[in-house]
C-alpha cells in the first residue's frame, strides 16, 4: 500500500492519498483544503481517484472536497450525522481556511457500510464518535487513520458543537486501543504514532 501524507490549509491538516500496490486506483482522506496540491500530487503519481474519504464533517477536512471531486473524480463518502456540519461551519474555522468552499452532499453516507475495496483492498469504517457525532476512522492492513479522534499523545477536542467527552474516550477505548500494539496510527493532524506508543504515553487515556 502507498501512502503520501500532505499538511494543507492554516490549521495544517494532514491529508492522505492511498493507493494500492496492484491499482493506480487511490482513495483521497480529508482534503480539507489547498486543493490544487491535493490533485498535483495525485496526478503526478498517476493515479485515478476513486473515493473521497472524510473522517468527520468539519471545515479543515472537507474544505477541498467540492474542487478535488470536480477535477479528478471520485465518490464522496461522509457519516449523515457530520453532514451539517461540515455545509454550515463556524465562522472562525471558515476564516482559517482561506479559499473555503462548502463540501457537496455525500455520494453515500458511512452509516451502514462496514468497508469499501479500494483495489484488491479493503478499507474498513470505524464509526467511533466524541469529537463529533459521526467521527469516523479508516482501517487498512496495520494502518489506521484516525481524524481528530486520537492525536499522538492528545486526542481530539470536545467542547465544540456535538463533541462529547465521554464518548470519545470511549470509542477510543473500545475500538482503537483495542486494535494490535503495532497499528500505526494516522491523525488528522500532527505527527504518526502507533497504538501502542499511545497506551503507554497519551496522558488523556490513563485510567
């Protein structure tokens, strides 16, 4: 599996292309904004986008969404509980992102769907919510990419709209912690990490 990691717009938002290694097919994570170096990278990689993944609904994830999807293609896919939040941001977050431009409905919704192929593989959801009511990870081989769910050695805001600290912690708990030690953990912002680094070291998960 390929991975190319870019940080776009002012709150630095790590935004991931996938491609399997037997596909030019790719999936796009959280283009949240600077769309033309979203597709710049994907194009010169040569590869064709397939699906449009956001972790959650606000503004630094689905900034880039409506431009990416015009240009290079690609089915959106979003949790219906983000879906108001990511048409209807608050003004502060869409004054952070210079160029914002509200996201289009999903092409489906993440509720219900298990997984997608991309290529011969699969992309598993995780619907884990607390930072918001629709918080969704993405599961592939040892690696998962967690939004603003867990952070290395934070994890994500609550005291937004729709957060719910206790929630999230749960989720986090319940469906990541659990996951092997070796997991490598992709967030929406910031450094890498794996599953294991956190149990021993994020100070928001000690019980």
């Amino acid at each position: 599996m390929r991975l190319t990691t870019l940080s776009v717009g002012g709150l630095r938002t790590n935004c991931y292309i996938l491609a399997p290694d037997s596909s030019d097919d790719c999936a796009v994570i959280d283009p949240g904004a600077d769309p033309q170096q979203v597709i710049v990278a994907v194009q010169s990689a040569g590869l064709i986008v397939r699906l449009i993944l956001c972790t959650h609904g606000h503004a630094d994830h689905t900034g880039g969404v409506a431009t990416l999807q015009e240009a290079a293609g690609g089915r959106f896919y979003l949790h219906s509980s983000d879906v108001a939040y990511s048409l209807d941001p608050p003004d502060w977050l869409e004054m952070a992102l210079e160029g914002f431009v509200p996201p289009p409905g999903p092409d489906a919704e993440l509720q219900g769907i298990r997984g997608l192929l991309l290529g011969d593989e699969e992309i598993e959801f995780i619907h884990t919510p607390g930072h918001t009511p629709g918080s969704t990870c993405f599961r592939v081989d040892d690696m998962v990419f967690t939004g603003d769910t867990l952070f290395r050695e934070s994890i994500g805001r609550y005291d937004l709209p729709g957060g719910d600290g206790p929630q999230e912690l749960e989720s986090i708990h319940r469906l990541l912690l659990t996951l092997d030690d070796s997991t490598r953990v992709y967030p929406g912002h910031g450094p890498a990490t794996t599953i294991g680094h956190e149990k021993l070291n994020n100070p928001f998960l000690r019980q």
